[in-house]
C-alpha cells in the first residue's frame, strides 16, 4: 500500500541513480521522502541499495542523476560537511568514535566540521543540556575506548542533535546491540521524533522494521520495490517486496530437535578453565564448557566482550595464557590452526574475504587451499581435475550461484561467499565446526539457507559452537545457550529458552 | 587528480603485446637520448642491432642472464608469499666465493661434470642458509626481513672483500684465482640451468601443495593459518629456495663468465637486478626468465653504447627509459588513467 502524505517531506531525492567506478549499479531512480516526526524504515537484503542512497543523500557518493530536496528547495550536497550544515546526519554501521579522545573532544571536533565553533566548556554544557531536552545519556569526560556500541551511537546521536539537524539516519544501528540497549535506543528515537525529527532507520531484519518504523520503504536491486504503512503491512508482504513474488520461501526459520543430557554423544570440543589474554588485559576469563556429537551450542553476547578472542584460541589463532581445549579428548592447546584441523575442526570466521576465502583467487583455488592441508587426498602435487571435481560437487552442496570454479571468488555475491565457506567446511566432515556469526550481514534467504545446512549437519553428528550476535539465530538453532559478557561465561541455557533470562545476561 | 582506474580482464596476448609496445617505445626514446650525447644515429642504432644479433652480444646476453635469472626466479615464489627479501645479491657473491674455493682453492680432485654439479649444490646451499638466517630472524624475533637482508648484504660485501684481499689473495694485487678452464662453462649450458631452475619453480608454484599455501598466504596470510598451512613453514621454504636459487646464480656467474674476483667485482649488482626482474615479471617465474634475458640484453647493449663513445650517465638514462617504458606499458595494460 502506498501512503500519499500531503505533507511537505523535509527531506526528499528524486531519481537518484548511483553506478560505482567499478560498474555496480547501486541505485536505479529511487525516489525517497522523510517527514518530519516519522520513523521511515529502509528495508531490503544486503546489496539492496539502501546504504548507498542514504550515502548519497549525505553527499558521501555522488549520484550519477537525481536531485535533493531539503525542506522544500532544491539542493547540491558535495561532502559530508554540507550534510551536516544542512542539517542532514547519518550514524554509520560502526560509529565514528575516536578512540583516543574524550566525548566532548569527539564531539567538539564534528561540530567544528559542520563550521561551529566551540570551546570544549561550552561542549560539555551542550551536551548536558541535550541530555536533559532529550534525555541521550552520555559521559563528557569518557574516552571513546571505552564506550559499548551502544554508548558510541549515543554520542552521535548527541552530535546530531547538538548539530540541530532535522534528519538523522541509522545505518543498521542495532547490529552490535543487546536486546536492552537496542530498545534504549528505540526509545530514544521515538522521543526525537516526539521533537520533529525526521529517522531514516536502515534495517535488514523485517521484525525490527515493523516494530520501529510508522512507514517502510522496501529496496530491492537497488530500486524502491514498495513502500507501507507499518501499522498495516504484514510481513509476506514485506518479503515480498524484498525478494520478488515466488522468491521467498516463507516456513523460512529452521527448529534443531532439542537434544538430551546423558544420551551418550560423545564429547567432541571440551574447554577447560581457559584465559586468554591480548597485551596483558584478559579478554577471555576461565571459560569453561563442551559440545558433544550433534549439538549446537551458541555463544550469546554482545560484540567485543571477548568473543573473538575466544574463538581465535580455539581455533589455535591465540595461545591461551592457561587452560586446556580437548577435541575427541585430545589436548589440542598447544597445536596451532593446522592440527586441529587435522583433528576434524572447521572453521567458519566472521570475515569472508582475507579469512576464510583468499581474495583475487578462482572459487576452485578456495576450495583447494582449505582442503590441502587437511588429508584430501590432493597429492604433493595438485591434481587440478580433482580439484576440479571437488569444486562442483562443494558448489553442488548449496545453492552457490556461480558459473564454475574458475570464477573469481571476490565476484560472489556476499551470500554466496558464505554459501561457498559453509559448504566447503561440511564437504570435508568435520567432527566439530566453530562459527563465528555465520550469517553476519547476509540477507534473509541466505541466512535461513545457512541455519538449515548447519542444523542438516549437526543431525549428521557435527557438533556446532556459534558464537553470534544475534541472539533471533541462536535462540532458532541452537541446543544450549551460553552467555558470554565481559570475557566470562554468565549461565548455560537449555530449550524452551527464557529470551529475558538470557537478555539480561547478555546487559550485565 | 589523476588516478587509475583497472580495466578489468586483460588477455595474456594483450599484456604481452602491450609490453612489446612498451620495450619498442623505449628503445625509441633511449635511441633519441644517446644522440644527444653527440653520437651518430648510424653507430647507435649499430649498437642496438649488434646487440640482438651478433653472436659474441648473444653469448654475453646468456651469460649474463644466469646469475640474474637465478636471483629473480627465486624471489618470484618469495614474493609471493610477501617475503620480501633482497638477499639475492649477498646471496649471488656467497655462491660465486664458495664456487670459488671448491675448484680453485680446496685442492679437491673432480672432473668437470663432478666440479659442476658440486659447485651448483654447493653455492645453493650457501645461498639457502643466507636465506634460512633471513627467516630465522624473521620468524623468531620478528625483525624485518627488508631490512635484515640489506645488512646481510652489507655483511657478506666486507667478509667477501676480507676473503678476497686475505686468504684468496695471489700476488700483489687483491685479485684471487681464476676458476681453471675445464670447469669453466659454455654460455649456452647457463639459460638451460636457469630454465630448469624455472620449470621446477613453476611446478612448485602452480602444481604443488607449498605452491598453494604460499599463494594463499601472500594474499590472506590469516586464512592460510586458519586453514592449516603453518606461517613458519611458509617462509621457510621460500627463503631456502629463494637462496638456492640465487646462490646457483652466483655459481652461473663464476662458471660462466667472471672466473676471478677482485674487490671491484664483488658487488655486481646481479642480486638486486633480480630484483627488479621479478617485479617487473609480476612474480611468475616464467616471466622472470624471459624479462632477465631482456634485461641482460640491456647491459649488454649499454656496454656496446659505451664502447660507441656514449658517456657513462646517457647509458644509464637510455636503459632506465627502456625499462620504465616496459613498467608503464604493463601498468597502462592493467589500467586507464582517469581524470576526476
């Protein structure tokens, strides 16, 4: 359903059509309007199209045609800086805090980008009094290091406000949040509009987007494929116009039988009272658990609360400074990545390219280079055909779109990047696969199709430990759920799962 | 500004034309430059002639291709594995010394076959343990291996002008023996030596199980540890090979053409020309062997241009025109330049 508003918009472009230097056609003649005192959703899959309009809206991407209209007249925006005189802002993925530099110097330096000048004093009293229009809580005198995501979106945020600008847009502002703080901020964003602000709130997840937004505008292939009245749409609707009619299969979400204590699986990964430490601090703090045959044990938390440093040691990226990891009741602490896997590990990283693929290289190069170290059955020297043959039948294994194994990896799509990762550690029939937010930024489909792949090959007997940040997948798949906050294990959680017992181990 | 922009898929006929161009432009211009010099268009173009075929400038251009070939085929599969070592040149005087000692100095009996291939498995294995000390500091104290191989260089330079004004000294003059004749080697038997050395590279890199894993960890080193291909192993190996093969160069040299050593000829410069070389041959060590033939051809035609009455600097200028026209050639393949 489209919604006529006869409104004036306070931000509208007009045809914006954006083609990046390297040939990918980004935007195609998006129209997009934002009202004053609306949440408007930018809904769509990754690749959709939706960072790249807000991008040039905010002057950061030049359109290649289209025009922008702010607050009735038409206007040239060629950087960031005019954005922001304009009173036009926009919170990135991962907020631009300087780690080095208090709030109010973080602050103080943007507001000298949009032509304000300031003493650090005034910035303080600034900021104070927003935190009391506004009620946006944040510390003057704490550096940028040590602020959670959540606080870091605060303070821009604040910098939005203090800027006066009349529209602010969120890219994918929830990604690194708890379940808490994401419905802080979704609150604070209420408030705003509460004063006449315009949200743009740029969202892959539907759920999010209908329990945020007054309106959604839905992208697809870089074009607006629908736009509807929140309170009204229903979500077939809305995947519709994200994936295209027949494109979407709705059962989507995939449920692991729960499995039984004492069943006899045995016990593939066993970690023992393990620290981890990075330039002394401990990141990791006696973490303690195991997955058996079959299982799937998530990791819940939030982002930088040693997750990644936890799945580095038992991978064998970190030397863990005590503690023991087992795979099949072997002591594995001391050996690097490559004994392990030798053991039956797989890896999945959270990165696609430079991690768990090498960039500039064919499909069938990635596949090869993951199997030769592993007993593959490859030779000393490469027997290409048989490469060859083990490419397809790895591309075979999922829907990996791609012309053969000759393609280069970097022109897979991110999806199919995973697909291909995912496919080529199960090809191998690892006992025990570590993950690492497996579906991080794919687009819905993608996303069920890997949890399907991962819940296929646990009932096989792989055991699976996903650490992810969103709790959604982990609470769909998983057999057992630990928390994991300020580099310690917070409680194990079994099936039914209690969503606000474990959301609140993951705030504390 | 100007900047670069990647036309996407280029055809290996396209490269290869391309640089064509690029040698052919370059030729043109060093030519232009020489006349400046006051020197006859007839004698310069003579030189350049004389260079690609006469048989005595053919010969020197073989000769002169071993020790470069061996230092830059080496460094391809280092390179590759973003071992970015220079060693090379330390590592082409440490096998032409050691050459040297084996059939002139230690009063071991061999025929010529025996002296041969001693001398080229003897100089490998000093060149491999240059390479392996490399490594060493690099893997274990993490010191980088730039600037570790630049002062063994430096290193090798004073002990080898020790060996040569001490212990190899005869007569008078800081000039050592001469490697005897029946050891000596025909220019053609250096290219086939080279080219064998290029065979097994290119086996190694582009059919074997090191070659994968030193692709994979030039370009992702983290996804290759991940995967099981150990980092230390890694660069190991392409410091063993790299050496080996550099230090057979520094036997090709000895074998083929210097035969003696004096303190002038002790840094020839070999080394780091590989170097160059495998930059210029994108780190393939096919490519590597044909672009040291092409630079030895240089050397050998500025040698010529010398000879002719062209100064010392106007060489030097035409043969960095020659080269750098090849660069730009290659870059202007890959890339447009664009103006934003």
């Amino acid at each position: 359903m489209i919604i006529v508003a006869e409104r004036e918009p306070i931000l509208e472009a007009r045809g914006i059509t954006v083609v990046y230097p390297n040939g990918v056609v980004a935007n195609v003649d998006v129209n997009f309007k934002v009202y004053e005192g609306e949440i408007v959703a930018l809904l769509g899959e990754n690749g959709a199209g939706k960072s790249t309009l807000v991008r040039a809206v905010a002057g950061i991407v030049r359109p290649n045609k289209g025009e922008v209209y702010f607050q009735g007249r038409k206007v040239v925006i060629n950087n960031y800086s005019e954005a922001l005189k304009l009173g036009i802002y926009l919170v990135s993925q991962n907020p631009h805090v300087f780690e080095t530099l208090t709030v109010a110097e973080d602050v103080g330096l943007t507001l000298s980008r949009a032509g304000f000048k300031v003493k650090l004093r005034d910035v303080e009293k600034l900021l104070a009094s927003a935190s009391l229009e506004y009620d946006v809580k944040v510390s003057p005198h704490e550096l940028g290091w040590g602020l959670s995501m959540g606080e870091k979106q605060r303070v821009e945020i604040a910098k939005a406000l203090l800027l006066n600008s009349k529209v602010i847009m969120l890219d994918e502002p929830t990604t690194h949040l708890t379940p808490m703080e994401t419905s802080s901020l979704l609150g604070m964003l209420r408030r705003l509009t509460g004063k006449g602000k315009g949200i743009v709130f740029i969202t892959h997840k539907i759920g999010e987007a209908m329990n945020v937004a007054d309106r959604i505008v839905v992208m697809r292939g870089g074009r607006v494929t629908g736009e509807f009245n929140a309170g009204s749409v229903t979500r077939e609707s809305l995947l519709e116009a994200m994936f295209g009619a027949g494109n979407v299969n709705f059962e989507g979400g995939v449920k692991s039988p729960p499995l039984k204590e004492g069943d006899g699986r045995a016990t593939l990964i066993d970690v023992e009272d393990l620290w981890v430490l990075e330039h002394g601090v401990p990141r990791v703090k006696g973490v303690t658990f195991s997955v058996r045959e079959g299982e799937i044990v998530g990791v819940a938390g939030v982002a930088g609360n040693g997750q990644r440093e936890l799945f580095e040691a038992l991978i064998g990226l970190r030397k863990p400074a005590r503690g023991r990891v087992r795979i099949s009741g072997v002591d594995v602490t001391s050996l690097g990545p490559g004994e392990r896997v030798k053991r039956g590990l797989a890896v999945i990283p959270e990165e696609k390219l430079g991690w768990a693929l090498v960039p500039g290289l064919s499909v069938k190069f990635n596949v090869a280079f993951a199997l030769a170290s592993v007993n593959s059955g490859l030779g000393f020297l490469v027997n290409w055909s048989k490469v060859d043959r083990i490419a397809r039948e790895v591309i075979g294994l999922t829907k990996v779109k791609v012309a053969g194994g000759d393609v280069p990896v970097d022109s897979l799509s991110g999806g199919n990047m995973q697909r291909l990762i995912v496919a080529r550690e199960l090809f191998r029939k690892p006992k025990i696969v570590i993950a690492m937010n497996p579906t991080g930024g794919l687009d819905y489909a993608t996303s069920v199709e890997v949890r399907k792949l991962i819940v296929k090959a646990s009932g096989e007997g792989t055991g699976f430990l996903i650490i992810s940040e969103d709790l959604g997948e982990l609470l769909e798949i998983s057999d057992r759920i630990i928390v994991m906050s300020r580099g310690s294990l917070k409680g194990g959680f079994g099936r039914p799962f209690n969503f606000d017992s474990i959301a609140k181990s993951m705030a504390d | 500004m100007l900047f670069l922009e990647e036309r996407g898929r280029v055809s290996r006929l396209t490269i290869i034309l391309g640089t064509l161009a690029g040698v052919f432009a370059g030729f043109s211009l060093a030519v232009l430059l020489t006349l400046l010099a006051g020197v006859s268009l007839a004698s310069v173009l003579g030189s350049l002639i004389y260079t690609y075929t006469s048989s005595s400038a053919i010969a020197s251009i073989l000769a002169l291709s071993g020790p470069i070939a061996g230092s830059a085929i080496g460094l391809t599969i280092a390179y590759r594995a973003r071992f970015i070592t220079i060693a090379s040149e330390g590592q082409v005087i440490a096998g032409a010394i050691v050459v040297l000692w084996l059939l002139a100095y230690s009063g071991f009996k061999m025929g010529p076959l025996e002296g041969f291939i001693l001398s080229l498995f003897l100089s490998g294995f000093v060149g491999a343990s240059i390479g392996f000390l490399v490594a060493l500091l690099k893997v274990k104290l993490y010191v980088n291996e730039i600037l570790s191989s630049l002062m063994i260089n430096y290193i090798i330079l004073v002990v080898a002008n020790y060996i040569i004004g001490g212990p190899f000294r005869e007569g008078p003059f800081a000039i050592t023996r001469s490697v005897p004749h029946e050891y000596r080697v025909s220019f053609t038997l250096i290219p086939l030596v080279t080219g064998l050395i290029t065979l097994a590279l290119w086996i190694l890199m582009f059919r074997s199980k090191l070659g994968l894993a030193v692709e994979a960890y030039g370009r992702a080193p983290k996804a290759a540890e991940t995967y099981g291909h150990d980092p230390s192993r890694i660069i190991f190996s392409v410091a063993l090979i790299s050496g080996f093969s550099a230090g057979v160069g520094g036997a090709l040299m000895m074998l083929g053409f210097q035969h003696s050593m004096s303190p002038m000829s002790v840094f020839p410069g070999y080394g780091y020309m590989g170097v160059l070389v495998a930059w210029l041959s994108a780190n393939n060590p096919l490519a590597a062997f044909v672009s040291s033939l092409f630079i030895s051809s240089i050397a050998v035609y500025g040698r010529l241009l010398q000879a002719s009455g062209v100064p010392l600097g106007y060489v030097l200028g035409a043969q960095a025109l020659i080269v750098l026209s090849a660069l730009t050639a290659v870059t202007l393949v890959k890339y447009r330049v664009r103006w934003l």
